[in-house]
C-alpha cells in the first residue's frame, strides 16, 4: 500500500519536472513587455533610492557635493576605508521633533484621505449612476484639473482663502460673518489644499468600482428588507472596497509626504515631514540628515501600506 | 366512504373548485385598473386582475408587453401611475419595497458577490432582527430544502448556474413571504436543468402554500407551472385562463399565435346556429364547420383556428367529407418524436401538421409532393372573431 503510494508519488513528481522543463521556454516578446517598465523603475526610481541611502550613511560636510565621501581609498598604499554614520539616524530618535513631524504629518494625511473620501464618494457615485454623454461629461470634468499647473491651483486657493479673498469677501457680504475668518496658513486650508487637489485619484477608483456594480443588488437588498442606508453599508460599500483602497493609497501616500500645500497654505506651525526634508536640504544644507529622513519616512510609513495593498491584491484575485 | 360524506356532495364540489372559479371568494393579490406610463409610453395599460391565495400565477408574454413593470410595480420598485394594487386586502400604495410582506427573485439572481450563500440567505432575516440560532437553524433548513445544504460556505461565483438559481429561490423564500414574485426564474438554465427545476418550483411552492407570480415568455413553462397564467400585449392582458384553456380555447388571433402554432383559415360566416357554426373560407376552399357558438354579427369575416397537432392527414379521401381540404406536402421535417408538414392548398394557404411518428419504419410514410388529404372533427377548431 504504502509503496504504491510512494511511488505514485515520484510519479507525479517526475511528470511535474518533466512538464517544467518542457514549459520553460523564455518568451521574448513578454519579456521585453516586461522587462522596459522593469528597467526604467530601477534606473529612475530604485538607483536613486540607493544613492539616497548612501548618503544618509554619511555626515555633513563644507564641500561640493556637501557630505562626506562613504569610501576611501588609495591604491598605492592598498587601503580602503568604508565610513558608515549612523549618527543621522540615532539623531532623528533623538530629537522629539522629527516624531512630532513624522506623527503630524501621519495625523493630517489620515485626515485628509478621510475627507477626500467623504467628498469623493457621492461624486463617484453620481458619475457611475449617470448615463452616456453625462458621465463622459463629469468624468472629463474630474479630469480637467490636471491640465493647469498644481502650483497654480494652489496659488489659486491662496487667493480665496487669503484675509480679502473671495470666500471671505462673499461671506462678509451676506452677513454670515462680521470680520474675516482667518483662513490661510492653517491646518484648515492645508486640508482643503489636499482634498482639492487628490480628489481626482480618489474619485477614478471609486468610479471604476461603483460602475461595475449591478443596480439590482440594491433593489434585492430593499427586497430582503433593508432600507437605502442600510443597502449603502450593506452592499454598495462593501462592494465598493477595492476602490476605496485603491483611493485611501493613491491619496495618503503622496499626502504624508507632501510639501507644496504645507508650505504654501499652511502656517507656521504645520509640522509636516516634507517641509522638514526640504529645510534639511535648502536651509540647514545637511544632506546626510535629509536622506535619512526621506529614508525612514520611506521604511516607516510607505513600505508597510504597500505590502499590505500587495497582499490584498493577492487575496482578491479571483 | 361514510354516509356522512356522501350526502354533502355540493358542498364538496364547491371546495374541489380552484378560488377563482368561485363566487365571491377573496383574491389575495388584486390589481385595480393599473396604468404605468413612462413619458408617453404605456407599459401597463389600466390592468385589473385577482390572484387567489396558493396560485402560482404566470404573466406570459413578449418584451415590452409590461409583464416585467407589473411585477416590478407588485415589489415596490414602481409606483403605478394611477390604478391600486391591494396585497391580503391591504392598499400598497406608499409601502416602499423594504415593508411590503413580498420577495421576488430576480431573473439575473442578483445574488451579493461578496457574502457567502448562507448569508445570502440569511440577509433578509437579519434584517429582521431574528435571533442568531433561529437564523442558523432556518437557513439550514431552507438550504436543505433547495438542496444545497453542503454549499452554505462557497461565494456565489463558485457555483454553477442552476446552484445559484436554487440560492436565490431560498433567499427569496426564507422571509416566509405571503407572495414571491419571480421574474423569468428558469430563464438562465439549461433545457435539460429547466424541465426539472419546474417541477421542483411546483413542488416548493405547494409545500410552502405560497402564492407565485412568475412572469415569463416562455409558453412551455407557463404551461407547465401556471395554475393560470395571464397573457399579456402592449400593456393589457388578453386573456386569462387556466392553461388548458388558453390553448383549446384562445380568445383572440394573438392569443393563438402567440401560445404554440396554429393555422387559421379566414372566412365568412355564413350560417350561426346557437351551438354551431358554418364558416365559408376561401383560404380553405371549402366551408368549415365548428361545433360552438359564437357572437358575431352576420356576415362577420371571423378566423377558424385549428392546431397542427389536431389535423389529419391522409392519401385516401376520408368517409366523412366534414372539414376536409386537398393539398400538395411541401416540405417534411423529421423531429424524432413527430414529423412536421407543411401542406400547400389550391389557394396558396400554407397550412401546418404535426403528426406523432407511430412506427420506426420508413415505408409507408409521406414523402414531398404526395397529394394529401387534411381533415380534423367539428370540435377541434376554434373560431376567433377578434
């Protein structure tokens, strides 16, 4: 018995080294497919990461470029010395202020994903729920943004939420307020700021997963006894999960990093880590710290959302 | 057999006979002079009709005949234009679709992709707030009963097309609804799959002495499941009968078009007795004779309707010269279980006959362009005078 079932075992063993072997054809036409984009993310985006790295190892210095070299050598006298500084890092755990930055700049994208969903949401529902020419109409509209500068958009903002601007103007007008609100350079507009402009890349995810979804679930779901509130968090939402994971990612991430609204619709006091990494490197000139900033923010906060985003996609292929 | 029940053989007879042959019984679904428009199409056009309690009722007719809007008006998703629609004598005007005491299985299934089967099942009754161990326990029960017992666990992607049919006939069913509507339930299956889930439907629905509203377009399955069905056009019903009825008896040309095939012979009437009628017809070159009265003013230009099946065809002049017409075989199609003619007469009036292959061999049969006699008896055809 348990010979035949050994054997029967090598059996398929020896079918499945054999099927690979013959199965192993390298298909170049997919290869080169794949291999282009491959390429191109190494060289533009994976050579810089080390680089980066390699300088966070290093320490400031007065010099062109402004830090230290990590390797040294003579060839004449056979040495080489590698000079790795850790200092950098042990510093960014040292100083409160970087976890100050790192958590702020956490606290307001979560928050700002947040609102970009809520604003997001009945926007992409609307346009999936609309028919033909309307909804090529509003999608062309989500879309239109993008065809004017980023920094001009912002600039705009600056000009409607600023002590005389529009908003504040319009509402002294109709008697709402009796002074002007104090708008710009707050959290406030830094959250208006990101809203407004990621609101795009949450409301194309959400669209493309609330279009797929078959309108008569919701009337089986009214059938069976559920109201329309209770239809949305039953099924629409659930239904509609893919893209709002797909949308919170597209929006957090670059929202945690962000520097442009921060520096330009916040105040002061609004901690977030992309205006550190930009004082370290145009203020202070200490590269070394920058990188190791840019890095940690790199391990600590982006590397987890996208492995999690990966193995959900795993999960969900189906 | 005790005396007793012997000596109340009216009464009896009256208890034998379907609610909607008898006088004044309650309808438990009525539909008063509905009207659906949509912009200035009339879907349903000022429809009234009485569904009786345990029926299994079928709207049958082609799309866009408003069967579908009707029962979408009964689930709630619709409100009628004008008109009322009473559930167990109770005006559902204003009861939105979450409150009425109905569930209708939809023709796509509309099962929720991302909840398991039992939970599929089980949605409508959380939304009641049944406790959790009479949920388990009824969802097993309604599973059990679908026979899908071992599948509780599996998404509805993982089933084949006549599991996921049988999950949405359990989800609809588990709320115990006083009416189950089904929007062309067999539609999606298979022929073979389709036969036998028809039974199955009649089977569960007479278990659970729930009324059914199926709407469909197809005639066979009407004919098969329908206690009556309701064949609908252009936003009317047409008729209403039980199903024998709307096939022996049709009341219209489109009724008998419309269910199986039929040939008619137009003609003129030239004798109307109280209880037959004589039929010239120069479609069939000779005058027809049908052995029931009609209403009709003299002279009328009316339709005889005989079905395929009710011809027969032979080489010998019958004895009996009534209802009897000449023509040429033109074409011959072999089904297995009958043969298919199509018999050309002097007039150029194609006419259709089917008949049942008796024997297995070759010999004696019809082949093209046999001179052939068509004949059928005075109580096969029927006369349509609309």
């Amino acid at each position: 018995m348990s010979m035949s079932l050994g054997s029967a075992v090598m059996d398929r063993m020896a079918a499945k080294l054999q099927k690979y072997n013959f199965v192993k054809k390298v298909n170049w036409g997919r290869a080169v497919v794949a291999g282009i984009p491959a390429f191109w993310l190494g060289l533009f985006f994976f050579v810089p990461f080390l680089v980066v790295f390699k300088i966070s190892l290093t320490e400031a210095a007065i010099a062109i470029p402004p830090y230290s070299e990590l390797l040294d050598w003579d060839l004449e006298e056979a040495y080489i010395s590698i000079k790795i500084n850790l200092g950098n890092y042990l510093f960014l755990f040292e100083d409160d202020f970087y976890l100050d930055a790192y958590l702020s700049s956490v606290k307001i994208a979560v928050l700002s994903t947040f609102f970009t969903l809520l604003v997001a949401f009945p926007i992409a529902y609307a346009i999936a729920k609309s028919d033909g020419s309307t909804r090529v109409l509003l999608l062309a509209l989500v879309i239109l943004p993008f065809w004017t500068s980023f920094l001009l958009r912002v600039y705009a903002w600056m000009e409607f939420l600023k002590k005389n601007g529009i908003v504040n103007e319009f509402l002294l007008t109709i008697g709402i307020i009796d002074e002007p609100l104090i708008m710009l350079q707050t959290d406030f507009a830094v959250y208006i700021g990101i809203v407004y402009t990621y609101l795009p890349f949450m409301v194309l995810p959400l669209y493309s997963a609330l279009e797929k979804m078959d309108g008569t679930l919701l009337e089986a779901a009214q059938d069976l006894g559920s109201k329309p509130t209770q239809s949305f968090f039953l099924v629409t939402l659930p239904l509609a999960m893919p893209g709002v994971i797909a949308g919170c990612v597209l929006v957090f991430i670059p929202a945690v990093g962000e520097f442009v609204i921060p520096a330009l619709l916040g105040g002061a006091d609004t901690l977030m880590i992309g205006r550190v990494l930009w004082d370290e490197f145009f203020l202070n000139r200490d590269w070394p710290m920058a990188s190791a900033v840019a890095i940690v923010m790199l391990v600590v906060l982006v590397l987890p959302i996208m492995l999690i985003r990966n193995s959900q996609g795993k999960g969900e292929a189906v | 057999m005790s005396f007793s029940e012997q000596i109340v053989p009216s009464s009896m007879s009256t208890e034998q006979l379907p609610l909607w042959k008898q006088e004044g019984a309650e309808p438990f679904l009525r539909i008063e002079n509905v009207t659906k428009n949509f912009g200035d199409f009339k879907a349903v056009d000022n429809i009234s009709l009485d569904i009786y309690k345990k029926e299994l009722f079928c709207l049958l007719g082609g799309s866009g005949s408003g069967k579908s809007t009707l029962l979408r008006m009964l689930a709630g998703f619709e409100t009628p234009t004008s008109g009322r629609i009473l559930i167990d004598g109770v005006d559902m005007a204003g009861i939105q679709p979450w409150e009425r005491p109905v569930n209708m299985m939809f023709q796509s299934y509309a099962l929720f992709p991302h909840l398991s089967v039992a939970d599929n099942v089980a949605f409508g009754l959380k939304r009641e707030g049944v406790a959790k161990a009479e949920i388990k326990q009824r969802v097993e029960e309604m599973l059990g009963m679908v026979q899908l017992g071992h599948l509780g666990k599996r998404k509805p992607h993982q089933l084949s097309g006549g599991q996921r049919q049988r999950v949405a006939l359990a989800r609809a069913l588990i709320k115990r609804p006083k009416l189950l509507l089904l929007d062309e339930p067999l539609g999606a299956l298979d022929k073979k799959l389709r036969e036998e889930t028809q039974f199955e439907l009649i089977n569960i629905q007479e278990e659970l002495g729930v009324t059914f509203v199926v709407v469909t377009h197809d005639q066979e399955e009407a004919m098969t499941l329908a206690t009556r069905i309701g064949v609908m056009n252009q936003g009317i019903i047409v008729q209403t009968d039980e199903p024998h009825d709307v096939y022996e008896y049709p009341n219209s040309k489109f009724v008998a078009d419309f269910i199986g095939s039929v040939n008619m012979f137009e003609g003129k009437v030239i004798q109307d007795e109280p209880d037959s009628v004589q039929i010239d017809s120069k479609e069939a070159g000779t005058t027809l004779f049908v052995n029931h009265g009609i209403s009709c003013a003299p002279d009328q230009i009316v339709n005889v309707a005989i079905r395929p099946e009710k011809i027969r065809i032979t080489k010998k002049e019958p004895e009996k010269g009534v209802n009897c017409i000449q023509g040429i075989i033109e074409e011959i199609a072999y089904m297995g279980s009958l043969s298919v003619f199509r018999v050309r007469l002097a007039s150029g009036k194609e006419v259709r006959v089917t008949q049942p292959n008796f024997t297995r061999s070759m010999g004696d049969r019809y082949t093209w362009n046999d001179a052939v006699f068509l004949h059928w008896d005075e109580d096969s055809s029927v006369v349509l005078t609309s």
